[in-house]
C-alpha cells in the first residue's frame, strides 16, 4: 500500500538512498534537507523536495504546510538527519554540542512535533540513532557530542511511545551500526564499514513500513559486530 512518507537528512548517505528505494517502491516521500539539490536531480514524480533545516522553526512550519496543502496526513516519518563531530572532550566547544543536540535531538523532536496532527494510530515514527548512544555498548573516544546526543534520542523514542500508546502512531528507533557514508568518512579517513549506505538504507525502508505491526518503543540495535 502506497505510504506518505518523511525522511530527513536526505542529500546523501542513507537518507539520500532512502529516497530512491522509497519511491521506486511507489510511495510518496517529502525528502527535506539544508541541500535540496540532489534530490531535486533526481526528476522523481512521487517525490517532493525543498531546502529544510530542521533546526530553524520556520523550515518545519514550511514542512508542516506543505503535509496540510498537499497530502493531508503523514504515515511515516523517519529522523534520519545526523550531525557527527569527532574531536577530544577537552577540545570539545559549547558550540559543538549545541549543534550535535540540535540536529539529533531537537530538530527532530520539533519535526515530529509537526508531523502529529498528521498522523494516525498506525502511523511509525522511526528514529535513526547509533550503537554509540546504546547504554553498555562499546564507546569511542572523540565522539562525546556525537554519542551522548544519540542516547538522547533513543531515551526520547522511548518517552513518546508510552505517551501515543494509547492514540498512536508507533515510535521505535534504530540504533545503527558503522555504515559506508560520506559522514563516516569525514570523521574516520580509511575506515571501512561492513555495509554500504544503500544495504542499510533497504533494511529501515522495510522496518519503517512494517515494523509498527511488531514494535513499539524499542530499541533496535541494527549492527552486524558485538560491541
């Protein structure tokens, strides 16, 4: 069945490969990111596009506007926009972290918060975070801004889905593994991950769609080591 769909963090890595795989399966996507144009390039008819950053209030009014004008209701939406810093604590500025919680936490909070009055009961709030912000799991130095604000994440998926449990829709997030992107790149130089974008981009496309039947409020450690 044919989706209206959300996805962040769409101008590369896994969200811009979500895009694709999303849309070639029929659904409509609303792919929203500071840089619109690669997804602009790829001339797809079930497929909306425009510059949004989701810390700036006025971007997600545009996007809430748009879901109200155009589509009505929202089935999914899926927080997948990441900002990773990599540098040691004491290194570490107010700055730093401010923009590391704003993209991981806040702005998807206050995108979710617009979404709401969109959705319904069966509706599926996925959020993307990482192994890093999973408690007990092995922890790397440098990442202090980057993990503590995905363990935020994973608490407020958490928060939400006993609030909505009784009205819906569904939340869970997807604690990710290392994966072959253009961030990961950046922060480690020669790193290899085990899986391309594309391979995990796959994997939470057909958990978002399906896997509100089986999860609510859950963890998903999405990782092919043991940390």
């Amino acid at each position: 069945m044919k989706k209206n769909i959300v996805v962040t963090g769409t101008s590369r890595g896994i969200g811009y490969q979500l895009v694709a795989l999303l849309t070639n399966a029929g659904h409509n996507v609303l792919a929203l990111s500071r840089d619109a144009a690669p997804v602009s390039g790829m001339d797809i008819t079930n497929c909306h596009c425009f510059s949004c950053d989701i810390t700036e209030p006025g971007d997600i009014k545009r996007a809430a506007k748009f879901v109200k004008e155009t589509w009505n209701h929202v089935d999914i939406v899926i927080n997948n926009s990441g900002y990773l810093i990599s540098k040691p604590f004491a290194k570490l500025k107010y700055d730093d972290f401010k923009t590391s919680y704003e993209v991981n936490v806040f702005g998807a909070a206050m995108l979710t918060q617009a979404m709401l009055p969109f959705m319904k009961k069966d509706g599926h709030v996925v959020n993307i975070s990482s192994m890093g912000g999973v408690r007990g799991s092995a922890k790397f130095a440098g990442l202090a801004a980057y993990s503590s604000s995905k363990g935020a994440i994973i608490t407020l998926t958490e928060v939400l889905a006993e609030e909505y449990k009784e009205t819906g829709p569904s939340f869970n997030v997807l604690a990710l593994g290392s994966v072959q992107t253009e961030m990961l790149e950046e922060a480690f130089p020669g790193y290899k991950a085990p899986l391309t974008a594309k391979e995990m981009a796959r994997y939470i496309m057909d958990f978002s769609v399906n896997g509100n039947k089986f999860y609510n409020g859950k963890v998903l450690e999405v990782s092919s080591s043991t940390p």
